[in-house]
C-alpha cells in the first residue's frame, strides 16, 4: 500500500477543476488589458497599475469563489497534513530568494551594465520572462506538483520576449496584448476543458 | 559472506498469526477510508465517497462502524443551512493503522520463504 502515492492523487485531485489554470490565464491576460493603461486619461504606468490591481482582484475572487461554490460542493473539502504545511512554508523560502535575484537583476540593468556589455535587446526581456515569471512560477508548480504550470510558466514567460519580437510589426501596447493576452485566452480554454470534464464528472452533489 | 540461513524456528517466530490482523481495518472500504484519513488532515463526507466510489449508505454504514471503535471521529457542523460532516482519523484509529500495516507486511514477508 503506497500510502505516499495515494496522498498525491488525492492532493492532484485539487488541480483537475481546471480553476486554477483559469485563474493563471486570467491573470496573464490582465497584463494584456494593462498595457491599454492609458484608456482613463490617466499616464500609462498609473492606468496600468490601476487596471492590474482591480483586475487581479477579480481574478483572486474568481479563484476563492469558484472553489467554494464549483469544487467543493461537488468533490467536497479536504484539509491536508503537516507535510503539505511544510512544503508551503519551503516554497514561500524558495520565492523570496527569487525575488531577491529578481531585485538584484533590476538593480544591475539599471546599473546599466547591459548596455555597456552590449547585450540588451532581445537578451533582457528574456531574462526577465525567465526571472520574473518563469522561475517563481516553476517554484510553484514545484511545491503545488501541478505539472501543466510548468508550461505556462515557460509560455508566460516568454511573454516578454515575443513582445520585443512583434514589437516592429504591430507597435505598442499592440505587441503586449497580442503576445501576452494570446498566451492568456490559450491558458483560459485550456481550464475550461478541464472545468467542463469536471462539471460532467461531478454533477453537484446535495450530501 | 553469506546470507544466515533461516532455520525452521526462526521463521516460526517471525510468523504473526493471520487472526491478529484487524478485522476492522481490514475490510477493502474501510482499508479505503482509513488510508484516505491517515494521509490527510481531515476530511469531509462528500471528498470520501467521490475518493472511494462508495455509496452514501455504505460509507455512512462503515463510518459508524469505525467511529464505535473510536477510530474516526466525526463532527456534524451546519454550513450555509447545509449539514457538514468533518472525519478525522483519531490517534488510536492512526496507531491502529500503523499495527495493521506493520503486522500485514511482515504477514506478506514471511510468506515469501
């Protein structure tokens, strides 16, 4: 008896709702829609920040109502042992020496060493898909062992990077929203044909 | 160096009594329920029976059972005009696990000479 297995299919168990995937999609596009930040009148950055913040707050809700109202009424609730405790608190280690680094990187491009070294351009946001995005969201798929994350993570972040790249055809915020937002809507349909096989797996149960 | 050979009084001793399992436990449903709880905090009704396939009677049924030899505890809350039942393992219930996969597996061990 794999007592080890059988506390990892129940914990996957979580992840086959397709809400979090939604709620990662959704997110990335909120960058899209950000980089229409200037649609209030307001500069772009606070434009952008506002949209974020509201966004991201409609996202978490999506996230905390969906399951409470899809998931748990029809798979039920279940609180996980010590060792998923353990796991969390490693995890919450391992993303603020991420951020650090990221910190770090910041402070070095705004050294301007790139430029010096000549290696700016495509390099950098490359670098920041990958510090930014890729390596805390790997960190995550990691320690939640929701493996479909490290595709998005790998997707997300090379967000940037494709931005940079459509940049001289379309313009800005054009390449934002086409690079990130795409990215955004294929992670959205993804979670919702897992949240469609989900809802006919498990009809609502009254129990 | 060699293996020690097992003689014959060795596997005698080593030998546990197929009567000293667990009949509790070792019904396949409540074997089901029982590794479910040990490898969990708690749990609610509904998670149980959509991990074990069992039906709302034959859960309940084996629930009560466990529960009357105090190796589940189970605490009826209403949530939102709804009736919630949370199932924990309690520690007698885990002890009890732990003897029982202890004992089946050196069972299954000295079957294999």
């Amino acid at each position: 008896m794999d007592l080890k297995a059988l506390e990892k299919k129940a914990w996957r168990s979580v992840f086959q709702d397709g809400i979090w995937d939604i709620y990662f999609g959704l997110l990335f596009l909120g960058l899209a829609v950000a980089s229409f930040g200037d649609i209030f009148g307001l500069p772009s950055e606070l434009g952008s920040m506002i949209i974020i913040l509201c966004w991201n707050s409609i996202t978490v809700l999506f996230l905390i109502l969906g399951k409470k109202f899809i998931t748990i009424p029809r798979i039920g609730f279940v609180k996980f042992g010590t060792k998923r405790k353990k796991l969390k608190k490693r995890m919450l280690g391992f993303l603020i020496f991420n951020l650090i680094l990221a910190f770090l990187f910041l402070f070095v491009n705004l050294s301007g060493i790139f430029e010096r070294l000549n290696i700016g351009g495509l390099i950098e946001p490359l670098v920041v898909g990958l510090l930014l995005i890729t390596i805390p969201l790997s960190i995550l798929a990691y320690f939640l062992e929701f493996h479909r994350l490290y595709i998005y993570a790998i997707l997300f972040g090379l967000g940037f990077f494709n931005s940079e790249l459509l940049f001289p055809l379309v313009g800005s915020p054009l390449d934002l929203f086409l690079s990130q937002g795409l990215i955004g809507i294929i992670v959205i349909l993804i979670g919702s044909v897992f949240l469609i096989q989900f809802l006919r797996k498990y009809p609502s149960s009254k129990a | 160096m060699g293996k020690k050979k097992m003689t014959s009084n060795d596997s005698k001793e080593e030998v546990i009594p197929i009567i000293e399992i667990d009949k509790l436990i070792h019904e396949p449903a409540r074997l089901m329920i029982i590794s479910l709880l040990y490898v969990v905090e708690s749990a609610d009704f509904l998670w149980i029976k959509r991990q074990t396939d069992l039906t709302d009677g034959n859960l309940s049924s084996h629930l009560s059972k466990l529960e009357s030899a105090g190796y589940v505890t189970v605490e009826k809350s209403i949530k939102n005009k709804k009736t919630n039942t949370s199932i924990k393992l309690s520690g007698g219930g885990r002890k009890a696990f732990e003897v029982y996969r202890q004992k089946l597996t050196q069972i299954l061990e000295s079957t294999k000479n």
